[in-house]
C-alpha cells in the first residue's frame, strides 16, 4: 500500500472562494499554518516565488502546486489542500483556471520524496481528480484519498 | 543522458517533473539521469545536460543554454512528455 496522501495533509479545505490567486495561495498558506508545518512568513514567500517567477506552479490545468523553498519559516514541512468552488485565474496560459491549490511545504529537498511521489500519484489520476474536485467535505477528500492508498 | 528538470525552488514542480520523465524515459527504454534544481543550480547544470525539462515561464528565465530545453505545459500527461523526449533524443 503506497503512501496515504491524506494523511500527509496538514488541513483540508473544499470549496473555498478566493477573489484571486493571491488569496488562493492565502488559504493554501493558512492551512500549512494551521496544520503546525510553516509560519505566516512562508504564505509570503509562495506569493513572492509567483512574483518572480511567474505561474509556472499551475503544473496541470486546474491545478496549481504553491510552495517557496525551505526557510526559517519552515517548521516541519507538510501540504495543505485548498479546493475552490469558482475557479481563479493564475496568469497561466496552458493551465488556467485554477480549482484546485496545494500548498507545499518542505524542510529540505529530499526528506519530502515519499509524500511527492504520493502527490504525484493522486494528481495524475484523472479520474480521482474529477471526484476530488467535487468532494464537498474534507471527509469526502480523505475518502477518495485512503481508497487510492489501498488500489495502489 | 544528462537530463535536468527546473523550478523556481527545487522542491515542488521539478521534483514531480522528474519522477514522470524517469516514468516515461523507462518505458521508452532510455538510459538517463534526471537531476531536479532550482533556478540557479540548473544555470550551472544545464552547461553539461543534454536536456533540460521545464515549464514555459522558467524558460525564458533560463535564457540561452547549450542543452536543447522542452517546455511541458501538463506535467502529469505522460504522453507530453513521452512525444517531446522522443522528439528530442532523435
């Protein structure tokens, strides 16, 4: 059984709205905050990395992976996931709109691999990302995510 | 094979691009090493790659290099990556 994605996620919110990608990477921010992984400072610097270098972290259309690289205001590292109910433009032409933000947290480049390769697991799954882009709840997101844990 | 995927930090978005070009250049038969960096690390690598693998706003921020650079729009559509790898190994 591969690595549980849920249980890696720090917070999880469905369908949340932000006024703009700014905002989304706010809430991506807030809940590695919440979850104990970052500091406030960490949220500015994913919205700073944006600012210089462009959208590039919209990887797969609907889907943006904010994170800045590991600093002071890292404490464990970790991920949050942030659903949104109306899709926010990211400046990415390939990519936009965005549903689905996950913040990205790491306290250096390798000790986060495992989590990664869950990560890329889930967000290659077309048809869990369909299900997961509806879940309502939280709940509703661990179950898709514990049941692609145990198929894989 | 010298293969270096790039991101702005080195942590998230090449480390994802670099678990699927290993996926895709396995199943293509290619014996390669995929290296992930950052932005300035890849400056540096990218001097002795053959291939560089990246999005399309970090390549124009990487400016001229001696590797051939892919752009890959979905970095989880396998046969993106599949096509442009075999477009640039021929």
């Amino acid at each position: 059984m591969a690595l549980n994605l849920a249980e890696a996620l720090s917070s999880i919110e469905t369908q949340a709205e932000a006024a703009d990608w700014r905002a989304a990477i706010r809430l991506a921010g807030a809940g590695l905050v919440a979850g104990g992984a970052t500091t406030d400072a960490y949220t500015d610097e994913m919205i700073a990395a944006v600012e210089k270098h462009g959208p590039y972290m919209v990887i797969a259309p609907g889907i943006a992976l904010a994170h800045s690289r590991p600093s002071p205001a890292v404490l464990t590292g970790g991920l949050s996931w942030v659903s949104l109910a109306t899709p926010v433009e990211f400046g990415n032409a390939a990519n936009d709109p965005v549903t689905l933000v996950i913040g990205l947290a790491a306290t250096d480049h390798e000790a986060h691999l495992q989590v990664m390769q869950a990560l890329a697991g889930v967000l290659s799954d077309s048809a869990a990302m369909k299900r997961l882009a509806v879940a309502a709840t939280a709940d509703e997101v661990r179950a898709v995510l514990g049941e692609l844990a145990a198929a894989a | 094979m010298k293969i270096v995927a790039v991101c702005g930090m080195g942590i998230g978005t090449s480390v994802l691009l670099k678990m699927n070009a290993e996926k895709v250049l396995a199943k293509l038969g290619i014996d390669a090493d995929v290296e992930a960096a950052d932005m300035g690390v890849a400056r540096g690598a990218a001097q002795t790659a053959e291939i560089v693998l990246t999005s399309e706003e970090l390549a124009e921020e990487l400016g001229d290099v001696p590797a051939q650079v892919i752009v890959i729009k979905n970095f989880f559509d396998l046969e993106e990556i599949t096509e442009k790898l075999t477009a640039a190994v021929e």
